[in-house]
C-alpha cells in the first residue's frame, strides 16, 4: 500500500508541533534548505541555517519554554496559526557581533501568529512570524541593563 502525500495543513501542522516540543531535528527536517524566515526584530529575512542557529540560542536562552496552538487556518499552501507563546529570560543571549545579553529572569506570555509556505514536496518554503513587542521589549530592556553593568 503507497502511503499518500500530506496536505499542506498536515505538514505545516507537523512542522508547528515540533517547534511546541522544542524538537529542532524534527523543525530542521521539515524546512526546505530555501526555506527563508521573515519577521521581528525589523522584519528580517533569515535563510534557514541563520534561523535555526538563532531559534537554538533562544531556546538556550529562554528556559520553560511554551508554545500553544490555538487556531489554525489553511487555504491551499499557505497554513497560519495562531498561538500563545511563553517563557522565561534565564540564560545569557549572545549576539553575533560578541556582545551578551544578560538574562533578566522575567517571563513573558504573548499571542503571536506564524504565516508558512509549504511547497508541493511537503517541506516549509516560508515562514513569516508575527511578534508583539513584549519579547522584544524584555530583551531591550535586558540589554540596555547589561550595557549599564558593564559600564556602557
């Protein structure tokens, strides 16, 4: 018996589990090489080793991390889900010019909403990650006090 292809809702769903497990064999497994992220800080582009090595880090970096799906939409290869996003700032955050973010140990919960692409192999094409302010804001502020310890 042929197995038979999944629907891009199938795969993209996958791919989402694997992130709300932490799982970045099965996140790295389900990307297309192509496969570009767009999203905050500044609306960045990053190809997938980029993403990957910086969603490592944050995982490091954020402790008791959580991620809930609470809806999901599809309409032909494009699947969005919404989804509640928690975590804790516990341990330092290198940035890739060398400086370090210390941790601030406070948490955060947020809604954000995670656009992908699957292309007809099944893999992610595209991911485009809407983030509110409150992650970004912790980790200013947690920047702009390491700056102050160190002198800056």
């Amino acid at each position: 018996m042929s197995e038979q292809a999944k629907t891009p809702l199938q795969s993209a769903s996958e791919w989402m589990d694997a992130a709300a497990r932490c799982d970045l064999e099965a996140i790295t497994a389900g990307m297309a090489d192509s496969c570009m992220r767009y999203g905050e800080p500044s609306w960045m582009a990053l190809g997938k080793n980029n993403y990957l090595e910086g969603y490592r880090q944050f995982l490091i970096s954020f402790s008791n991390y959580e991620l809930e799906i609470v809806n999901t939409m599809a309409i032909g290869n494009t699947v969005v889900f919404e989804m509640i996003e928690s975590a804790t700032f516990s341990k330092p955050y290198p940035l890739p010019d060398g400086a370090v973010i210390e941790p601030s140990f406070q948490s955060y919960t947020d809604r954000v909403c995670t656009w992908v692409e699957v292309g007809d192999d099944g893999l992610i094409t595209e991911i485009r990650a809407y983030i509110p302010s409150t992650r970004g804001a912790l980790m200013a502020d947690a920047a702009a006090a390491s700056g102050d310890r160190s002198g800056n």
